[in-house]
C-alpha cells in the first residue's frame, strides 16, 4: 500500500474504524502514520467526525426498527432452508432430474436465457452508473464511434462501440472505478441511455461472444430498467435505461439497422 | 445478520443515512422499508454474504433517495481540507438536525460519503462500491463534505450571532 493510497483510505474511515481498526484500516493507519502532518489531521479528523456522528444519531422509531429486524430476518431465511431440504435423498433425485433438464433447456436455447457468467455483476454496475450526478461527466457533443481518443486521454484504452451504435449522439461521458476495474461510461440523450463500455474478464462479466446482446430487466416494480450486454473481444458494451425487454430489444434492433 | 444488536445497529444507521438524504421521516422510513423489500426479493434465491448485503441495501436507499430528487445544494468547497481546525465550537453547539441539514444539503456524493464514514456501518471497500467511486474519489468527496458542513454551520452560526 503506497502512501497516498493509505491517507486516502484513512480519510474515509469512520469513528469507530479509527478506534477499533480491522486490517485494512491498521495497515492503512501504519502507513499514513510515517508523516507527523497526516497523525495531526487524523486526531483532528476523529475528534470532529465523532462529535457529527454521536450528534446524528437519532432515535429510530421502535415499530420501524421492529418492522425492520422482521424483514432483515427474511433476507437470510432461504440459504438456511435450502441447507435443510438438501438433506432429503427423494429431494435429491427430483433436483438432479431437474437439473438435467436445465443443462439440455440451456444447451438448446443459449440466447434465450438472461443467465450469463457475471449478470449480477453486470446488474451491480448498471446500478452504480444510474446514481450518477450530472456533476461527475464532462458534457461534450459528439458520436459514440469518436469517444475512443476523449477515453484513452482519460486513462481508458479500449473504448468501442457496435458499429450500429457509433452513430449515437453523447452529450457527457466519465471513467470511474467500479470494483477496482476502470468503466467507460456516456450520457445518450435517445431513451435517455447509457452506454457502457468494460473489460470483460477482469469484472468477471461474460455475456458470449455470439455478438448477440443478452437483455436483463433489473430496479424497481415503479422505476423499471432494462439492461442490454454484448461482447467484442475483451470488452464489453452494454446499454441500459428505464424501461422493460420489449423496448430494449426494439432499440437494438434500430441501433443495428442504422 | 445473527447478532441482535448488532442487527439493530445496522438497521439504524441504514434510517438515518436515508433520514439524512431525505431530511423527512415519513419518506426516509419508506425508502429503507421499499429498500429492503427490494433487496429481499432480489436475494431471495441466491445466498449473499451479510456485508454485500449490507452493502446493497445502501446502495438501493441511496438510489431511492436520489431519485426522490432531494439532492444536495451547498456547493462543495473547492479544497479537499476535511475539517477546519477551529471548527469544533461549531459543531458542539450545532443541534442534530442542524448538523443533519447541513449534510443533506451538501453535493453528492461527497453527502452520501460523509454520511456513510460517520454512521461507519460499512467498510471503505463497501463504500466504493456503493458510490462507484475510487478510494482516491472517495477520500476527496469526504473530505469536501467535511469543509462544506463545516463552512455551512459557521454561516448558520454567524448568522445567529
């Protein structure tokens, strides 16, 4: 861990961190700690960060919490009762049978399924891009086929898009780090789009490379998103904006004509 | 989630983070209510470990809050200082809801970064993936935050006199 890795992680950690560290933390704190500037700021850091927080600790209404702690229960009820039932020899066999099924449903229809190696890493990222602020792209006016240099001068090397796609107006593009893995990502004013492009391998996201896109529904009953992935090479590019299958594969299909 | 109070302390901070991006109960206990029923139905047929659940319930608030178009209005200071060596006095006579509105009106996402360090439920490689941001982007958007809640209360003090 270099220096300014270590104070950039420092920064970030929380009262409780800095009192009771865990490896990361210790590490990041050992390093940081070489420089008598950085051991100052910390103390002051802890000592006002501790203040806010005892501050916003406010109360939680007890049928909220209670309510809470009833709905939290459930999100690790089905890995236990799975462990159970897999116990049951007859549950075996119908699995296994089941199973089987699958294998051959999955080796006949490939491109009918959503199931990809990474779809929920590909979720992950589709909804770390939609919080984006307006604030974190650089607005410019250009197509999706002439962002290659705009990226490469950003630190991204790879930026490319389906030739029916290049011809898609951007109005604002960033690089951010998601999971450690640099994303290129740009504003689409059409069905107020993004477009994503990544490496494939290294976010472990590996939609085939049939060159036909895999569409995935994802977010919320009321705010409903669609997401498109496809493969070329060593990346990925996938578009995603609010709305269901049907208009996703609507839209690559007019991306594909033009 | 097994440990009962620790559980507790979870679920609290997951409804002050919304209460502090939303500044209104009412909506703050929805998000974290829709939030969890979301995250619930998504992971109901696969096996999460806790922290990547935990971190996926304030990634579904954030994103909840967000599109509540309650977004902050105080722009960040433009140097990355942290807290202001004299800026004790003001944050020990602020009340909570001041230091809470001071924050909910602070930039995204340095809002949601500071929020997240100080209710410090998830780990720092938690927080990059729940703002897509870098360690580096996310010591800076801290760091602003802090100057800018800081700037926000000596005004407020200044202007109460």
């Amino acid at each position: 861990m270099n220096f300014k890795n270590a104070c950039a992680i420092v920064k970030c950690l929380g009262p409780g961190q800095l009192e009771d560290p865990d490896r990361l933390a210790r590490a990041a704190l050992k390093v940081a700690s070489k420089s008598k500037e950085i051991g100052a700021a910390v103390e002051n850091q802890k000592s006002l960060d501790t203040i806010a927080a005892e501050k916003i600790a406010v109360a939680v209404p007890d049928d909220l919490l209670s309510t809470m702690r009833e709905i939290g229960e459930k999100l690790g009820e089905p890995a236990a009762r799975s462990s159970a039932t897999f116990r049951n020899p007859a549950f075996l066999v119908v699995a296994l049978a089941f199973l089987a099924m699958v294998a051959l449903v999955v080796w006949l229809t490939p491109s009918q399924l959503d199931g990809f190696p990474g779809v929920d890493e590909a979720v992950l990222l589709a909804e770390a891009g939609d919080v984006s602020q307006p604030s974190q792209f650089e607005a410019l006016s250009a197509t999706a086929g002439t962002l290659g240099d705009w990226f490469v001068m950003q630190g991204f090397d790879g930026f490319q898009v389906p030739s029916g796609f290049a011809t898609h107006s951007v109005v604002g593009v960033r690089v951010f780090d998601f999971e450690g893995v640099k994303v290129a990502m740009a504003v689409v004013p059409e069905n107020r789009s993004f477009f994503y492009v990544f490496p494939s391998l290294q976010l472990g996201i590996a939609p085939g490379e049939s060159g036909s896109s895999r569409i995935v529904e994802y977010g919320p009953e009321s705010a409903p998103r669609v997401l498109g992935i496809s493969q070329f090479g060593d990346f990925c590019f996938m578009v995603t904006f609010e709305g269901d299958r049907r208009m996703m594969e609507r839209f690559i299909r007019a991306s594909e004509a033009r | 989630m097994s440990n009962e109070s620790a559980e507790s302390e979870f679920f609290a901070s997951l409804y002050r983070f919304a209460w502090i991006l939303l500044l209104r109960e009412d909506m703050a206990r929805k998000v974290v209510l829709d939030a969890l029923g979301e995250v619930h139905v998504r992971t109901s047929h696969s096996h999460e470990d806790a922290e990547r659940t935990q971190a996926r319930l304030f990634q579904v608030v954030r994103q909840r809050a967000l599109k509540a178009n309650v977004a902050g209005t105080t722009p960040m200071a433009s140097a990355s200082s942290g807290w202001p060596i004299d800026a004790e006095p003001y944050l020990t006579a602020a009340s909570a809801s001041e230091i809470a509105a001071a924050l909910h009106r602070t930039d995204e996402p340095g809002r949601s970064a500071l929020a997240l360090v100080l209710l410090d439920a998830v780990e720092v490689e938690s927080m990059e993936k729940i703002l897509g941001l870098s360690i580096t982007q996310l010591a800076e958007a801290t760091d602003r935050a802090r100057a800018a809640v800081a700037q926000a209360l000596r005004t407020s003090a200044e202007v109460k006199g």
